[in-house]
C-alpha cells in the first residue's frame, strides 16, 4: 500500500505543478496508423485506447489506478480494468456505430488527450486527493479492504 500511496502523492504533485506530460506516458501515440482501417482498425483503436497504458496519457492517474487495483487485490484489478477500458474505449466504440464521418481515430485521439485533458485538470485534482486520503486511511488501518 505504501506504493500506491507514493502513486497518489505523486498525482497531487503533477496536477499542483499544473503538468502536461505524464511520465512514462508515450508522447503522441495513440495506434498504428496502417492498421486502422474498417471495422477490424476501429475495434483495435479501441482496443488499445482501452488497455491504457501503452498509448499518451492525459493525467497520471491511469498509472496510480492501475498500481492501487494491483495492490488491493486481483478482483479490485479486474474491476479497474474493465471500468478503464470500457471509460477510455468508449468515444472510438461510439464512432464504430455513429458513422465514417465521426469514426475517424486521429478525430477520437484528440479528443481523448487533448480535449479531455483541460476540462478533467479539477476533477483530476479530487480523484488524486481521493486516492492519496484511501490510501493512507488503508495503510493506517482506519479502514479495511477485503
């Protein structure tokens, strides 16, 4: 626990310092752009939006979820898992479904990373304090999981 704690703690740090590159982050990528097209490319661009951590990132929560869920226990992780996927997969499964105009994944990456971002920075900041305030509640003992 005293990992994802520093997670967290590192996530109030970032948005404090008001940041924009997230470590570990790959700087504007999101997929292969040769293999993004019909039916086949838009279930893989979301497929690989929805794993998370192998494309840019707008905030390093994905990072301190993904080690909070590993250390709180395997059922924790699946239920991160899915709720992260179905959440970060869902604008490029929306473009599946509503048309060739809107389903277009360099239009779904922006939005994803650019659009996002600036309008999460508070909503971010309290997911951070959240965490950092479970985390440390967790490791004192005040409260108990599982």
């Amino acid at each position: 626990m005293p990992v994802a704690l520093a997670a967290f703690l590192f996530c109030l740090w970032w948005y404090a310092r008001n940041s924009y590159r997230v470590p570990f982050g790959r700087s504007s990528v999101q997929a292969n752009k040769s293999l993004v097209r019909g039916w086949l490319g838009v279930v893989y661009f979301g497929a690989l939006l929805g794993v998370g951590l192998l494309t840019e990132m707008s905030t390093p929560l994905v990072w301190a979820g993904a080690i909070y869920s590993v250390v709180t226990g395997p059922a924790a992780a699946a239920a991160y898992g899915l709720g992260f996927g179905v959440g970060r997969s869902s604008p490029a499964i929306a473009g599946a479904f509503l048309g060739p105009g809107v389903r277009d994944p360099h239009r779904v990456g922006l939005f994803v990373v650019s659009d996002l971002r600036s309008r999460l920075r508070w909503p971010g900041l309290a997911a951070s304090t959240l965490g950092v305030l479970t985390a440390a509640a967790l490791l004192s003992g005040a409260i108990h999981c599982c």
